[in-house]
C-alpha cells in the first residue's frame, strides 16, 4: 500500500515528492551493492535470492543493525557494566511493540539497535548522540556565515548515460539540516500549512514516541552546535532559545514533533520495524512539501509495496530492499537529490479527501486549461534534497526532505548544464518524464535549455563535440561553488 496511491492514480497526480520517496526507498538496497565488486555483488544477490526462496514467509523477522549498545560502556557515568550485545532471538522476541503501545517502564524490551527499556531510562534525555550512533556533531559554521544572505547549494541533479542509477551519496555530517535566507519564510508557510491541513501533514503513532523524541534531541543538538549564533539549549537542557524567531520551548511541555515543528524548516518521516514481520512501516511524519499527496495517506503504511508503480521499475530488482532497510546502520549517512520541473513553486498541493469522491479536482499545474501560456520565465527546478539515517537508540530510520526551487533560467549561465537537461527532456524515458513534469513545462524547458547550450557553444563556453552525460559535479556543475559563494558573498 505504501505510495501506491500516489503512483495509482492518473499520471497528472503523480507527485514529485511522492515520488521522491519512492525512488529513494526503492534504490536504496542498491547502495551497498554499488561499493561491492560485481562478482561479490552477483553472488550476494544470487545468494540472497536463495535465502528468500528458503524462507519465504517473514525473511526479515532476525534482521537486525549493528548494535551500538557497546557504546553504553564508554559513557561518562558508566561502570564497565555488562553490555553485551543482545542476540537476534532476543531482539526478536523481547521487541519493543509497534503493533500495541510500548511501556517503557518494564524492564527487558529491546529496540532494533540493541538497547533495552533500561538503558533508555538510564540515558535519560540528551545522551551523547554521537558516540552513540558514531556519526560526529557538526562543525559550527564559519564565522562570516549569515543566515540573511545563506543560499541552498545549487543542485543540479540531471543524469545521463545510465538508467535507475540513483546516484546515491554520503553526506557530510555539517549538512543534516540546512539553514538559508529562507528560514522565516518557510517557517511561515509551514506553519500556514499546518493550520491548514494539521493531522494531514502532522501525526504520530504512540509507538514512535521515543523516535520522535530522539529525533528532536538529535535535529536541536545539531540546531545548537552548526548554529551556535542562532540556537542555544538552558544548561538543564529543558528550554531551547530559537534566536532567529526570538522564542523559547519548554521542551518538557511540548510534544516532540511539535517542536521539530516550530523551529525547523524540514520535512521527516520516521519509520519503524513491526515486530511481527521484520518490515518498516511509517509511524511518524512531518511532511509539508508535498505535491499531489499528503503524509497521512500513507500512516502506518509499509516500505514493502511500493515496488508497484515505479517507473522504469524491473522486476527482476526487486530484490531485498526489506533487508537493506532491516541491516542499516546507524553511521550511514544517505543522501540523494531528485528533480522536477514545474509551472509555478509548487511547495505543496494535495488533493482534498473530503472533496466530492471519484477525482479530486487536484491538478500540478497553474496553468490547467490554458498550457500553452506558459514561458520559460514561469518554469521552477523544484529539487528535493534528502537524507536517510537511522537513529541510534531507538533504530527507528528518518527520511528527511526539504524541497528546494530555482528559476529555470539560472541554468542559462551554469556550463554544461542546459544541455545535459535538454538531452534528458528530449530523450529520457518517457514515464520516467512524466514524473519529472508535465508535457506542457517539458516542451517549453527543453526548448529554453536547448537554445542555451548552444548559446554556451557559441560562447566557447562548452565544445560542440562534448559527448552528453553526467557530470562529474554531480550533483553540481562546474564552477558550482564560485557561483554560490559568488551569490553569499562568503
Ligand atoms: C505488523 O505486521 C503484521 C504482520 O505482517 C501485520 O499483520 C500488521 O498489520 C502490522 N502492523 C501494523 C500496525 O502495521
């Protein structure tokens, strides 16, 4: 059920974002592959293959990350106590439910990552997070970084020459969230959206209550070390100062997601593992930035079905993506970058389910019923920047996306780039497309782009024998970061 409906319904509705997390979730299993050697990977896949024919019911049920409870002994505080890490029966058996609301206070339950109800008592709230999940804090920004002239790196994700690579990479830790002039901005259309939409965009199972919590602590310490300038935490770490906003949260007193709410300008998804089958399902959302969807459709719905519908989606690879997800550690660091092109900032747009049934008079487009107005200067990059991490204590996986929007003609000055662009309007895969944007905006693009490149050819910019494909910036450009810290001013 996960984003079929997304992918269900007329290709009109098909949402970028939405299909986004499709495309992350779906290529995500192939992210270890890809640092493996093709032998070592043929053999695990066919490996693999078997392992699933053998147990073909529930594979998944034993499948358990790293563990980090190792770490409890190097805490300050900690007597070198007994920290073993905790069998796979164990973890199977002793889970801490998803299905029925966990009770914290009893003794001898275990999130997937290896700590028990009593170590999450005993870490108490702040622990040192990044000993416990081995990925470092963030380095502050420099001192001459101002938030007022901050702009988003400009991610230009376009490839060409290979077909469902999805270019998936590490990412610096300084690079979590990412703050830029549009913070108040944002913050206010959120908040709009929320006031709008509220349990649509925003909720939570009580089986995530320890996840959401988690993440906020994460996400606020993150808030405070990359901008101490701007975010700082009381000594008891009870109230957190947002400087930009000029208010103070008593983080006692406010439901986790709601303080991830108030002062972050990013979406997250947080899925957990059913205790009954091994597979992660979504309990936990903020997600504003959606197109032609919205995040409750998708409540407790698995990662597992959404191999249907994906464009350009063979089945032949439909191999593990459970077990990827089930193995994940807590120091990797995923990110990914997808694109789409659009009429009008299209930050979010969802269909009403309360609208009269059959279909819900939603469109993508600004321009419905007069498409052949539409120029160059309308069109919008709209890219999704997203991470994907597991936390360490409760071994819940967090999505996180930000939607991200540039004039298309920003492209006219970036070498190399109208032209790549141009080559994947023209000739990419027509369903793959069709995701990216609709027919109208994709004439119109490819025409500006393919003018452009061959202004850059005339410009001696770039050689007319260049043979098109992705970039080695990817996702930049060359001379990406001149222009950007040309634009800054730092
Ligand atoms: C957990 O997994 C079981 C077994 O697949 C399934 O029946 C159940 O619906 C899942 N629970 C939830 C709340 O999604």
């Amino acid at each position: 059920m996960l984003f079929t409906q997304i992918f269900g319904v007329s290709t009109a509705h098909i949402s970028v974002a939405g299909a986004i997390v499709c495309l992350i979730l779906f290529t995500l299993q192939r992210f270890l592959t890809v640092r493996r050697t093709g032998r070592e990977r043929k053999a695990s896949i066919a490996i693999s293959k078997e392992k699933d024919k053998a147990k073909t019911d529930l594979p998944y049920l034993l499948q358990f990350p790293p563990s980090r409870r190792h770490v409890l002994a190097t805490l300050p505080g900690s007597e070198k106590e007994d920290v073993q890490a905790i069998t796979p029966e164990m973890l199977k058996s002793q889970a801490l439910p998803t299905v029925t609301t966990p009770d914290f206070d009893k003794d001898g339950f275990y999130t997937p990552t290896g700590f028990s109800t009593q170590d999450i008592r005993k870490l108490g709230r702040f622990p040192d997070y990044a000993a416990l999940s081995g990925v470092r804090d963030p380095h502050p920004v420099p001192e001459n970084w101002d938030i007022t002239k901050a702009k988003f790196r400009p991610y230009r994700p376009f490839r060409w020459g290979y077909h469902q690579h999805m270019a998936l990479m590490k990412y610096d830790p300084d690079w979590w969230v990412e703050l830029t002039s549009s913070y108040h901005t944002t913050m206010a259309t959120r908040h709009a959206l929320l006031a709008q939409h509220g349990s649509k965009i925003l909720f939570q199972n009580p089986c995530a209550s320890h996840a959401c919590r988690e993440l906020m602590e994460m996400v606020l310490s993150f808030l405070c070390n990359r901008y101490p300038q701007h975010f700082s935490l009381s000594s008891d770490q009870t109230l957190f100062h947002n400087h930009l906003l000029s208010t103070t949260t008593h983080l006692l007193q406010t439901d986790p997601l709601q303080v991830l709410f108030d002062n972050v300008p990013e979406d997250y998804a947080i899925m957990m593992c059913n205790e009954s089958d091994g597979l992660y399902y979504l309990r936990a959302a903020i997600v504003c930035s959606s197109v032609g969807w919205y995040a409750s459709q998708h409540r407790d719905a698995p990662l597992k079905s959404i191999h249907t519908h994906v464009p350009d989606y063979e089945s032949k690879m439909a191999f593990s993506m459970d077990r990827w997800f089930s193995k994940l550690s807590t120091d990797a660091l995923v990110s990914r970058c997808s694109w789409g092109l659009e009429d009008w900032e299209a930050f979010h747009t969802s269909p009403d389910p309360d609208a009269v049934s059959g279909d819900m008079e939603w469109t993508r487009s600004a321009f419905k019923g007069r498409e052949d107005e539409v120029t160059t200067k309308d069109i919008k990059l709209r890219c999704d920047a997203q991470t994907l991490r597991r936390m360490p204590v409760s071994g819940a996986v967090v999505f996180n996306f930000k939607a991200i929007f540039w004039e298309l003609e920003e492209l006219r000055e970036e070498k190399y780039v109208p032209r790549l662009l141009a080559k994947v309007l023209r000739e990419g895969k027509k369903e793959l497309m069709e995701y990216k944007c609709e027919e109208h905006v994709r004439r119109v693009a490819m025409r500006a782009c393919e003018e452009w490149a061959e202004e850059q050819v005339e410009k001696g910019w770039v050689s007319r024998e260049w043979e098109v494909g992705t970039l080695e910036e990817s996702p930049f450009f060359p001379g990406w970061e001149g222009k950007w810290r040309g634009e800054q001013g730092f």
